[in-house]
C-alpha cells in the first residue's frame, strides 16, 4: 500500500470512528498480545472520546494478558453479539477476516467495517481496509492511526499498544521488526508503557502447570528429516489437566532449532484440531502450507483449524 493511499485510508478510518457513538470491536479467535492489546488500546483512545465501545471475542482472555488496564472490560466466550445492529461501526482487529472472529452474526450488520490487519491473506473484507502488510502488528497500525486524533497517548494506551508490537515481533526477534517498529516503541516508551510487566508476563513469568504442559510437548516432539519439518502435539485432555493458558510461546520456542525448516504444533480443543507453523527460514513460507489446509497468516507464522481428534497410535500420533 502506498504512503498516499494508506494516508487516505487512515482519514477514512478516523472520519467513520469520528462520527460513530456506539462501536463493536472485535477480534479473532484464540486472541493473543496483538489481538488483545490493540483492542484495549482503541477503547481506552474511543472512550476518551466520550464514545461507547464494546470489546468481545468468542474465546477466553490468555491468562498472562491480565496485567493489561481494562482487560476486564472485554466480553469473552461470547458467540454472538446481541443486538448487533444497534452499533453504529464494528471495528476488526488484527483478522484476516470476519469469519475468523468466530462470533456467527456479524455479518448481518449493516453497518460499515473498519478492518484494520497486518495479514497477507487478508481479504479486504472492510468498508475501509487498513492492512499493511509490512507492518510488525496490528498495534503499529492503530498507533499511525491514533496519532491523527491529535489526543494524549496515555500510560495505559501506551502499554496496550507497546504489548501488542512486543508480542507479535517475538521481542523484536521477527524479521518483521523495521526501523518504524522501533521508533513507535521509543515513543510509546517516552509515554509510560509498562514494559517490565509486558517482559514480564509475557516472556518471564511461567506457571507450574504451563511448565509441565511445555514438558509435554517438548517430550513429544518429532522430525521428519525428508521434509525438514520438526512436529508435535498436544491433546485436549493435555491441555485441560494443565489449566495452562496459550501455546504461543511453545510454538515459538520450538521454531528455533536449528536443524529444522519448520516446526508444526498441533493441539486438540473442541473437536477442532489447531495447528501452528513457524520458521525462521528465509526460504520458507509457513503460510502457504496452512493456505492448504484452509488457514493462513504470515510467511514465518501461520495457522490452520480442522475438525477432527489427536489418537496415539504404535506408530505415532495420528488426525483421525
């Protein structure tokens, strides 16, 4: 996207949340740092502007984004959205796409969308669509966005944003961290945000339960040396004797070994079975690979949902 048309599109942006009062945002499912901190961060800019937001996504908040100001706010474990049709704009953050929010009515709204994404299998599902695709998250996005309000980015707005370009660059360890990045992250730095609590509950702090479910995965891990690709899994019964929150951090974790082109975490919830690839790999586009199972995201990180079960068998674990 050009500076020009990006520039319009951001004055579009600003104009329809200008004129609204009452605002949907939403994001995807499985919500993570990005997803979540830049919905916090829009509300707490919005209401400050004296507009009535609601915060809902279909599933439950990752217990390490807690320390987040106003998380509480944000209706979880919702499906659908009652009244849908009294919002004035529904705003859609970091999803490539309305289907992903995983809430089942959006789409009988009338009113316009605001899609705001960083994804390249974004299908430009908006009335007004700002996705930039070289853009470290959908954060970075919303501060450019935030700026032409002219209002004070507060400690709080700050941490929210600041958490969620931490999180999807992995630290600032992503090939997608650019110059940008860093000079948004001084400036949210020079605001107040948090960043020993985002350090902290984001990379640091690890429950027992979360240890030992990492044990698991790790235990279970799997290479098959014809494709380069290192895998592993993790069960439904796993996962809900762990108590444990998400599985970002495992699945980043294992992307770095060495020997590996990509790495694929599989784990089983609902009857779905989510998958998870990461590389670190220039020659290696992860997305293309979920794009085969009905997925998508980014070249390096990537995801795909299927029904099914994990079984164990003699021979290994299986997708039946």
């Amino acid at each position: 996207m050009s500076y020009e048309l990006a520039n319009i599109q951001l004055n579009r942006a600003c104009y329809l949340l200008r004129k609204s009062k009452y605002i949907l945002v939403c994001g995807h499912q499985r919500p993570d740092g990005d997803c979540i901190g830049s919905m916090l961060a829009l509300k707490l800019t919005l209401n400050s502007l004296s507009k009535r937001v609601s915060c809902v996504i279909s599933d439950t908040l990752p217990p390490n984004l807690w320390f987040l100001p106003g998380i509480e706010q944000i209706k979880s474990g919702k499906k659908k959205v009652k009244k849908i049709n009294k919002f004035d704009l529904i705003v859609s953050l970091d999803s490539s796409s309305l289907e992903r929010s995983g809430l089942e009515n959006l789409k009988a709204s009338t009113s316009p969308v605001l899609n705001i994404d960083h994804h390249q299998d974004n299908s430009l599902f908006g009335s007004v669509n700002i996705v930039k695709l070289k853009a470290s998250s959908a954060a970075e996005i919303l501060y450019d966005l935030l700026l032409k309000f002219e209002i004070e980015i507060t400690r709080d707005i700050a941490t929210c944003l600041l958490c969620g370009i931490f999180f999807d660059t992995d630290a600032f360890r992503n090939p997608n961290t650019t110059s940008h990045t860093l000079e948004i992250t001084s400036q949210l730095l020079s605001k107040g945000a948090c960043v020993k609590k985002i350090v902290r509950y984001l990379l640091q702090e690890k429950s027992l339960s979360t240890l030992r479910l990492w044990g698991k995965t790790l235990a279970r891990l799997s290479e098959n040396k014809k494709l380069g690709i290192i895998s592993t899994v993790l069960s439904e019964e796993d996962i809900k004797q762990s108590e444990a929150g998400g599985l970002e951090g495992i699945a980043n974790y294992i992307s770095c070994l060495p020997q590996a082109k990509a790495t694929l975490l599989l784990s089983e919830k609902d009857g779905l079975i989510h998958g998870n690839l990461r590389t670190q790999r220039d020659d290696v586009d992860v997305s293309k690979l979920a794009l085969l199972f009905g997925g998508g995201g980014h070249k390096k990180a990537a995801g795909f949902t299927i029904p099914g079960k994990l079984f164990k068998t003699k021979a290994g674990w299986k997708v039946i």
